[in-house]
C-alpha cells in the first residue's frame, strides 16, 4: 500500500501584536517506501508531528495532497476517511492516550469495534498485548496505567486492525530499554513483512533498526 505526499504545507493564522502566518511545514514531496522502516528525526518545533499527523489523514493540509494507493485522503469525507484510516493506517500518538471509562483490552479494540469484528479481534488483542508485556493487565483501567503501559496499550491499538502503513510518534517514550528494544524489533518485523513504517523520534538507539531516515529542518524534509 503506497502512502505519498504532493507538495502538502501547513500554515497557522497568528493574531497578536501583527497578524501573520506561521508556516509550520512548507511543501513538501513525500513516499514512504513499502517493506521499509522511515525514521524522521529534528529539533522540537521544526514540524514532525504537523507532517506526520498530515500523512496519517488527521490533518487537513492547507495545500498539497495526501495520496493513499491513488486516493486523496482529503478529498474524502470525514466518515470515509476515517474508515479509510482505520482498515489501513495504524496511528500512534505522541503523549499517553487511553479512554479512562474503558480497560486495556477494550481500548485496544476501539478500532476493530468501531467498524465491526471486535469479536474475532480478541485473541488478536492478548497476543499484541503480551508481546508488549502487559496482557496481566487486560482487564485494569486505563487510568491506572503507568506512562510507559499506556504506551505499550497505545502500540497494540494501533496495530488491532493489522495496518498495512504505521505511523508513530516517539512511540519509546517512556519505555525503558529492554521495552523499547521489543518495541523497535516489532515495527521491524513488521516492516520486513512488508508494512510501511514511518517513526518519528529523538532517540539514537531507535535509529540503529531504520532504512531509511529523513530530517525535518524549519518544517522542510531534506533526505539524510
């Protein structure tokens, strides 16, 4: 499944003492590779989670388009990109995401549920759930997670509805080493059968296991 960018910006209205706009990423041309692992990599604020939030059809671009197999994500309407997204696209946010009302096991089928086969999902679930070491915990509230459990519950949603495009944003946040080594060996097996996968992050260990790695400089994606 092919994921591509033409030419896509971003830019924010700013009022204040001037009224202006801030350009958070310029244009930019953009394929992430199939059966490969792409690494971006930058300073706070240069636009990486602008970009990736664009490609992973959360953010409407304020130009450009965003291709999935041909298909402009944003031309879509909300409820078929979303189903779009869901069958095909495995999101990881950056920071510690979970429905407080809900246990592990039930946000890690969000994804399944919301679009039918949460049931045959299941088995699915605990074997994602022990791979990231926390299955003992399916039935606790998510709210009683730790930072790093929420990550680790966060890792297997995203990959519920078996994504053929994976898009992470400093997906070893608070993970220790072991945890994090686990975490970067997944994405890599599933980048060698054949996923596409795109990890934004800071840490150089996580560097070691990429393909291929870009960095974001002013919100302009020169290749490293």
């Amino acid at each position: 499944m092919k994921l591509s960018a033409e030419k896509i910006t971003r830019n924010y209205f700013r009022q204040g003492k001037g009224t202006n706009f801030f350009t958070a990423v310029a244009p930019v041309d953009f394929t992430l590779e199939e059966g490969k692992l792409t690494e971006l990599v930058g300073r706070s604020g240069s636009g990486k989670t602008t970009f990736i939030n664009m490609l992973a059809g959360l953010l409407t671009p304020t130009e450009g388009r965003v291709l999935l197999d041909g298909r402009d994500l944003y031309a879509m309407d909300d409820n078929e990109r979303s189903a779009v997204r869901s069958g095909s696209i495995g999101v990881i946010p950056q920071g510690q995401t979970g429905l407080q009302g809900l246990t592990v096991l039930e946000n890690v089928l969000i994804p399944s549920a919301m679009y039918g086969g949460s049931k045959t999902k299941t088995e699915l679930a605990h074997k994602l759930l022990e791979k990231m070491g926390i299955d003992d915990l399916c039935d606790v509230y998510s709210n009683e997670l730790s930072g790093g459990e929420l990550r680790r519950m966060a890792i297997a949603r995203a990959l519920i509805n078996e994504p053929k495009i994976i898009i992470a944003d400093e997906p070893t946040a608070d993970l220790d080493d072991d945890t994090t080594k686990q975490v970067m060996e997944l994405f890599k097996s599933k980048a060698t059968e054949g996923c596409s996968v795109l990890i934004v992050t800071h840490e150089r260990e996580s560097m070691k296991y990429a393909d291929l790695i870009y960095k974001m400089e002013n919100g302009k994606l020169p290749k490293e």
